[in-house]
C-alpha cells in the first residue's frame, strides 16, 4: 500500500506534502503526486529513523523496489493475470479503476488485499521501480491507477515515465 498522508508529512521533511485524498479519507488517503526524487527522498528518510530506533541494522535500507519484486509480491504466489485469479469478473472487489473510482477519494485499505495482505496492487496509483528503461532516465510503474480502465490493471501492466512527473495518480511502495 502506498504511504498514507499523514505518514508522507510525518517523514518526508522539507515540510512538503503531496497532494492527497480529496475527499473523506482524510490521513488515511495515500500521498499522491509523488516525484521518483520524492519517494526515494521518503524511503531514506523512513531508513533513518528505522534505524534510530534500532529496527534495521545499518546495512539495511527501506527503497523502492526493483520491477521483479514488485510483480513477486503483487502476484502473492499466483501465476494469473491477477492476484485473484484470470478472471477480470472480481476487479471491483480489489482495484480502483476509471469504473468505480469516483475521483479517488477513498482510503487506503478500501479494497481487499492479496493472498499475502497487499493491498491496491491492482489499480489505486501507478508505483515507481528502481527499473531504468531504455529511454535514458525514464522509469517503470507498475500498479495501474483510478485513471486507467478496468481491463489495464493485470501483474504484467506497466508504464514508463520520467522520475520528474508529479501526476495526482503516482504514488511510491517501498520495499525493505
């Protein structure tokens, strides 16, 4: 799940806040608009006071993850289309998709999570990798959001971008 609101101003610094939840959810609404520059700002950040408070060791580090452990986690152990299964009939019960989104305002947790307790990998925000594509610079997403179509959000859907976009349907995942 990306990082609520009131975890992106808690630990991002620099007194930034993303944008975020236009609606009810409040704190619990994933940060959006969120930079390549800015979610790695934030896993940093998150690494720090990790190990401040003795929770990892100082070779370890909260980061994004690569394109292989994103899809790893997302698939929790399956081999489908989707976390579910192949069958798209369920797509409403776990992703946020131009179909049901009503303008993204709903809190994180809202759909059900995977076979592994993830939840929005399908559909909610596009998600930065540390994946370079051959476009010098530009990076992969991974996820689909509340912008894209009911039929885009399979484990294998990507998208790539420049790190700089601060678009209000990217967010960031980290990994430890």
């Amino acid at each position: 799940t990306p990082p609520p609101s009131r975890g992106w101003s808690e630990r991002a610094g620099k007194g930034t806040k993303p944008r975020n939840g236009k609606g009810k959810g409040g704190e619990r609404n994933s940060a959006e608009m969120v930079s390549l520059a800015e979610a790695q700002n934030f896993c940093g950040k998150v690494t720090e006071m990790m190990r401040d408070a003795k929770l990892i060791e100082g070779g370890q580090e909260i980061r994004l993850p690569t394109e292989e452990e994103w899809e790893y986690t997302a698939r929790a152990g399956t081999t489908t289309k989707y976390s579910f299964g192949d069958d798209s009939t369920n797509i409403n019960d776990y992703a946020w998709h131009t179909g049901n989104a009503s303008g993204n305002d709903s809190p994180v947790g809202a759909k059900k999570p995977t076979g592994w307790g993830l939840y929005h990998v399908h559909g909610y925000f596009w998600v930065w990798t540390t994946a370079e594509q051959a476009v010098a610079g530009n990076r992969s997403l991974r996820g689909a959001s509340w912008h894209d179509e009911a039929h885009k959000p399979t484990l294998t859907f990507r998208r790539v971008n420049t790190p700089a976009p601060h678009s209000e349907a990217t967010a960031h995942r980290a990994a430890p």
